[in-house]
C-alpha cells in the first residue's frame, strides 16, 4: 500500500498500459484520476470502484491546454492534491521520414510528446503550490533510446520525452518532485493485437527474452518510479524492454 491517502493521474488510462497502471496504483491505496479520451476510461473506474476502489473518469485531451488544466483543477477538486502524475497517453504511428504525411508527423508530436509536456506543466505548477513534492513518470518507449527505419515521428516523439524528463528532472529536483520516463519494449496492448501474426513474431525475435511484455510489467516499473522506493532517483529512464536494447 505505498500509495495509500495519494492522488495519482493517469493518462491514457482507459486502455493498455495506462490501463493496468491506474488498476496497481488504486490497488495500492491511490484515488486515482482516469484521464482519456476515451470513454472506455468510465468503465475502467466503474469496474475498479465496483471492487471497492476509488478512481474517477475524466474526459480529457491531453494535447489541449485547456482541458489539461480543468482535469489538474478538478482532480483537486475532488481528491485535494495531486501527488503522483503518469504520462502514458500516446500514439503509434508508422512509415520512414519520406513516407510520413505532416499531418500524421504533427499529430503523432502533439500527442506523444506536446501531451507529455501539457500535464508534466500543469501537474507541476500544483505540485509546487503544495509544496511537498510529488512523483511524475513519462511514457517513453524503446525508440527513446534507438531507431527504427519505420517509425520516424514515433521515435522523434519518443526522443522528445526521454529530454523533456531529463531537463525537468533537473529544474525541480530540490522542490522534492522527481520526474522519470519508463520506456518499454513491445508491450501486448491494442497497439499490437492489430498487427499480423508475421509481423508479431519478427518483433518478439527482437526481444532477448523471447516473447513481447505484459501492461502489468510496465506498470509495475512505473509505481516503482512513482513510490518512495524510488526516492533517489529523477532523471532517469527505466527500459522495461526484454533486452530489446542491449543486443
Ligand atoms: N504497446 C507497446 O508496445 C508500447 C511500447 C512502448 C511504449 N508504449 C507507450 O505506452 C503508452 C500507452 O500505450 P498502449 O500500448 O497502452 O496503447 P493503448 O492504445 O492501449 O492506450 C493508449 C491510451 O491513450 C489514449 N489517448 C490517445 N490519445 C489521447 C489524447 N490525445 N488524450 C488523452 N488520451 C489519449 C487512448 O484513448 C488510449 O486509451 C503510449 O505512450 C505508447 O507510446 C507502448
């Protein structure tokens, strides 16, 4: 229970990675605000809440300021404080540099990485009126780190995060807030299970382990990151990653 009387934000919880991380931290104790898009963020509170938990849905689109600001107003609202903040909203999104459109090159940025700075900048400004800290974990991805021929904004993106997290480690560090990324291999979500079998398997052959990673996995690293076991720790970037970038 290392989340027990905190408030913790969830983006992109509705689904997969968010998903299974807004489950663990209200497991741990967390109120936890489900903050989507898309609806399905209401069943996901509805379903942990019927178990006894506290979680609320929020409607929000990450990559509209306005919106970002009313979910960090009312999540204070309604639970008092924010404490912990996790950043997983995202896109994927496919093709090299001469075959990505600028409208998919502009919205896979606003999303994956405008979205992240949005809720990194408002979650903060409330952390410091608090004034005692808090814990924030970025969504980054294996192509943080290394690239791939295909996914040139994604990793673009994704490289943006791993610097944003850095740089706001650094400005907050002695106001007690910490700012992490977790970056993971090719994780079994939505973003996979449409992708054919073939294609599948080339991607588990690119893991060490030899299989892809569960949500559980990554969201596990991220409460890690996001709790006190974690307390010296800002800056840094946790590959969950089967060994995807070690080879
Ligand atoms: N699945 C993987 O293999 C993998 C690997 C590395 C990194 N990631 C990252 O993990 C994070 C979660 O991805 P996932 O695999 O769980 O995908 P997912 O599609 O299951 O979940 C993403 C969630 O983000 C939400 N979302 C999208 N745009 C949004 C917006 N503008 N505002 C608010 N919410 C929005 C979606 O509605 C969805 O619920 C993403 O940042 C993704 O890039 C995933």
């Amino acid at each position: 229970m290392r989340f027990q009387n905190k408030v913790a934000i969830v983006t992109g919880g509705a689904g997969g990675i968010g998903e299974t991380t807004a489950r663990l931290f209200a497991e741990e104790g967390a109120s936890v605000v489900i903050a989507d898009l898309s609806g399905k963020g209401q069943d996901v509170s509805d379903a942990l809440n019927e178990r006894g938990l506290e979680t609320c849905y929020m409607r929000t689109d990450v990559t509209k300021e306005e919106e970002v600001i009313r979910m960090v107003k009312q999540t204070v609202q309604r639970y008092g404080r924010v404490d912990s903040l996790f950043a997983g909203a995202g896109i994927a999104s496919d093709g090299p540099a001469d075959q990505v459109d600028l409208d998919v090159w502009e919205r896979t940025i606003e999303v994956n990485l405008t979205g992240v700075f949005l809720c990194n900048k408002h979650a903060i400004k409330q952390m410091l009126m608090q004034g005692y800290g808090g814990t924030i974990v970025n969504c980054g991805s294996v192509h943080s780190h290394v690239g791939k021929a295909r996914v040139a904004a994604y990793a673009a993106s994704k490289g943006g995060v791993e610097m944003l997290t850095k740089s706001t480690a650094v400005a907050y560090a002695s106001k007690g807030i910490r700012v992490n990324a977790v970056c993971p291999g090719y994780i079994h979500t939505n973003l996979i299970s449409g992708l054919d079998e073939r294609i599948v398997n080339v991607l588990i052959g690119q893991h060490p382990i030899g299989r892809l990673g569960t949500t559980e996995e990554v969201a596990k690293a991220v409460l890690f990151l996001a709790s006190d076991d974690a307390s010296f720790i800002t800056g840094t970037s946790l590959l969950v990653d089967g060994g995807y970038t070690a080879v």
